[in-house]
C-alpha cells in the first residue's frame, strides 16, 4: 500500500508517526506505529505494574476525581521510574521514558486507543467490537480503518468500567447504555452486548484542545469578516440568535467563536448536555452541565432543571447548547422576553426550516414568541468537499393572514455555492431597527461601528491572531479602550 499522507503525533512524552495508507483501487486505512514490546521486557513491566499497585497509597478521591488523575500519574511516573531503574541500571533515558508511558496508558488510560486521543486530526474514534479493527473519523480522510484492535471484549467492558467510574456512574448487564466523557474532555458512549449484537461498542467524540476561533473562520471561509462583523454587533448588544444546521455542520463551533464577542463584564450561563464551549479566560462565565441519574434512578440533573436554575442566577447571557423539547424552548424563549439575551443551537437546515422546527412538535413554540429571536446563522456541510459554511443569515418577520400572526423567514445574507462566497439577498426588515431602538444610534452610526469591527477581524485575520485567549483579550480591550485598539489596527 502506498502512503497518501503521513505525519507525527505526539502522546504523552512519546512521538509517534501515522501514515494514511492506500492506493489505487485499495480502501485507505490510517496506521499508527505502536512501538512493540518484546515478551521478556513484557514480563518485566507485569511486574512493576503489580509493584506500583502495591506500592503506591492511592485514595478513593484520586480513583474517581477527573481532576486528581495528573496527581495519581505523578505518583505512578515517580515509583515506576525507581522500579526500571533498580531493574534495568543501565537503560538508556529514551527507552524508559517509552516504557514509563505505556505503563501509564496501560493503568491509568485507554491502552493503544490513546494514541488516537492525541492524534488532532481525528473526530470520531469507533470500537464496534474485539473483531473488529478500531475506526476512525478523519478530519482529511473521512471513515478509516485502524491498525488497532481490541483484544478481546472484557477489555472493551473494562475500558466502558474506566470511563464511567470517573464521571461516578457504571455500566452493567442492568444498565448497558452509557453516556460520559473522558478527562481529556471527549464524549464517550458505551453500549454493552447483546444490546449490540456484534459485542461491547464504544464511541468517542474527539474535542479539539486547540478550540476554532474567529480568524480560523475567515480563513477557512467559512464566514467573512463583514458579515461576522455583523454578528459581533448583534452579540455585542444583547440581541438573540440563533445558530441552525444539520448533524456536524459546525454549529456549536460558532456559537464558540462567537463567545468572545460578548462584553467581560456580563455574566455567562451555559448550559450543555457535554461540556463542549470553550471561551477565553477572561469572560465571566458559569459553564453548567446535566447529571445522569445514578443505577438507582436518583440524581438526574436535567436540562430543564438548568434552564429554570439559571435565571435565579442573574445571568446576563444563556447559552443553551441545544434545544430539543418543548419545556427547555419554553423556558428559554420566556427568558428572552424577560430580557435575558440567548444563544442556542437547534437542527434545522435554512431559515424556514428553523421556524417549521421551532413551532411545530417536539418543541411547539407559540408563533409570537419566535419574534424574541433577532437573527438566525444556518450552517451548512457540503459532505462531498469537504466544506463547512454559513449558509444563510436571516431574521423573522410577523405578517397577518386571515387574523392570526405567522413567522415567515426573511433572507439576508445566503451562501451561493458557484463562487464558493456569501451574496445579499435582501436588506434588513428589524435588525437595525432594533439594533437602533436598543443602542440609540443611527444607521449611519450602526454602519461605521460595522467597518471598525471588519477592521479589527481583518487585522487579526492578517497577523494570525487565532488562540481563544488572544481573541478574547483583543477583544476585550476593544470594548475597554476602542480608540487605541483601532488605532493599533490601522483605524477606519
């Protein structure tokens, strides 16, 4: 097999290569270069790992803390560094160092399967069963299958047992299902078999440590900066949006780039099924995740439980991560009539599409509440390039028909796949007007705030300002000190 692509990963202290293998008329696979342990060295680390286990006080705190994990490793690193040493006097820094690391994958991790976890260009991470080679979801490559297998089933349920002990929950013959993340902060679902026929399932959503950002955005193209300058203002001033789209078109995504662009001193709420946001550390946010109920069916935390605490905790802004029934809409549009400002996420694929979703079943808002939401961001995956884009930016209008109110969509701005660039469709009916009415400044004003703001999106743009704490920081100072921010990136 041919290597169509090949690059190195780094796991812990060690770097691996990867190569993409395939050819003509070859299905690709992604291989990962294990470096291998002969039996007697095998032998060796059995036994240090019994002596760490021995050996090394742990407390129940440090077993089922996320948070206590690096100290536990710290401990393991330190004795087990002692135990190669007294064995092997004359083993050389690197090769302990290798043998270090696999102890700790082994004991503390996943085994091979943390290999994949560092691996930045991986989505998706699939154990359908020992039978099977792992697969994977490639950010490049799409689908691929791995050079890794499980060796048997009783370790997939054990690596299930592993995740669901660190979030406080089991999986059993009487509870097969599972619903968790990782410490590194993925989700992961387990099922159990003969729930799924072909053996024990684990499915790992793969979270990017380094998070999108806004210059990411423009560069890939999936927004330009005039009309995420357009966005920012919205934000900016407590107008409600919501983010449409299908399954894995970027919807939470954008709703993370656009975090920053809420001012540092407004109080956050976020509520989530996972913990997926990741906003720069200078915003005064409050992430908020729910519980799964405990074997017994006790303890659950719901999202509507959230949605209902979190006006008692004088938010300024709620982010919903999505909604999905008919209480948590209801709670969360009574929230922006209130005069709480909402970001949320919901499936849909256009504008209109959002306002069938939003007014018939499962979520069934009243129609009158819809006009609560100032703009709507459809996202839209082009599957066959490869492509994530903002496909429309709309709004809703009311219009009267035979005595009751309806929502119809209003276009802004649409994507137009032929040139691959957003085009205007039509011009605003209620965001300036409001924008106006809230702000108490002109068109005219409105206007130029827009080129300050495509100004400074522009700069960033051009000197790669792109971590989620450069972003927020700029930004910030933009809203403390705007005259030497502009003046910084060349003024308008």
């Amino acid at each position: 097999m041919e290597k169509i692509d090949e690059y190195k990963i780094k796991a812990d202290d060690l770097i691996i290569p990867v190569a993409i293998l395939g050819g003509k008329g070859i299905t690709k696979q992604y291989h990962v270069y294990i470096p291998t342990i002969a039996p007697g060295t095998k032998a060796l680390m059995d036994y240090i790992k019994h002596g760490l286990v021995s050996e090394v006080a742990i407390s129940t705190k440090e077993i089922l803390d996320p948070k206590a994990i690096n100290i536990l490793k710290g401990k393991f690193t330190k004795r087990a560094k002692i135990l190669i040493q007294d064995k092997l006097p004359n083993i050389s820094q690197d090769t302990a160092i290798l043998l270090i690391n696999i102890l700790m994958q082994e004991m503390l991790g996943l085994g091979d399967i943390e290999y994949l976890l560092a691996d930045e260009n991986l989505e998706e991470i699939v154990i359908t069963s020992s039978k099977e080679p792992i697969r994977i979801y490639h950010k490049k490559h799409g689908w691929l299958e791995t050079n890794i297998a499980i060796e048997n089933e009783e370790k997939i349920l054990n690596y299930a047992n592993i995740i669901g002990r660190r979030v406080g929950r089991q999986i059993t013959t009487l509870s097969p299902l599972l619903d968790a993340h990782l410490v590194t902060g993925d989700r992961a679902n387990a099922v159990l078999f003969p729930i799924c026929t072909k053996g024990h399932t684990i499915t790992i959503r793969r979270f990017a440590r380094d998070p999108w950002t806004l210059t990411d955005f423009i560069k890939n193209k999936t927004i330009n900066s005039k009309l995420l300058a357009l966005i920012w203002l919205a934000i900016q001033y407590e107008m409600n949006v919501l983010i449409s789209g299908g399954t894995a078109s970027g919807k939470t995504s954008f709703l993370n780039i656009c975090m920053p662009f809420i001012p540092s001193n407004h109080r956050i709420v976020s509520i989530e099924d996972t913990r997926e946001l990741q906003l720069p550390k200078y915003l005064y946010w409050c992430p908020l995740t729910v519980r799964q109920p405990n074997p017994e069916g006790k303890g659950e935390v719901n999202m509507l439980d959230l949605l209902i605490n979190s006006l008692r905790m004088r938010p300024d802004r709620i982010i919903l991560g999505e909604m999905r029934r008919k209480d948590q809409a209801a709670v969360l549009f009574e929230a922006m009539h209130t005069g709480h400002s909402v970001c949320a996420t919901v499936h849909a694929d256009s504008v209109a599409e959002t306002i069938e979703r939003l007014v018939n079943p499962p979520i069934e808002v009243p129609k009158n509440l819809l006009l609560g939401v100032n703009l709507n961001v459809v996202m839209f995956r082009d599957r066959r390039r490869g492509l994530r884009r903002v496909f429309q930016i709309g709004e809703f209008l009311p219009t009267m028909e035979e005595g009751t109110t309806n929502i119809k969509p209003h276009i802004l701005y649409r994507w137009k796949p032929a040139t691959d660039e957003m085009v205007e469709h039509s011009t605003s009916a209620r965001l300036f007007e409001e924008l106006s009415r809230h702000t108490g400044m002109t068109l005219s004003q409105i206007e130029k705030d827009l080129m300050k703001k495509k100004a400074i999106l522009d700069w960033m743009v051009k000197n790669n300002i792109r971590h989620v704490d450069q972003v927020g920081e700029l930004i910030k100072n933009y809203y403390l000190d705007p005259d030497s921010i502009l003046e910084k990136v060349g003024g308008v």
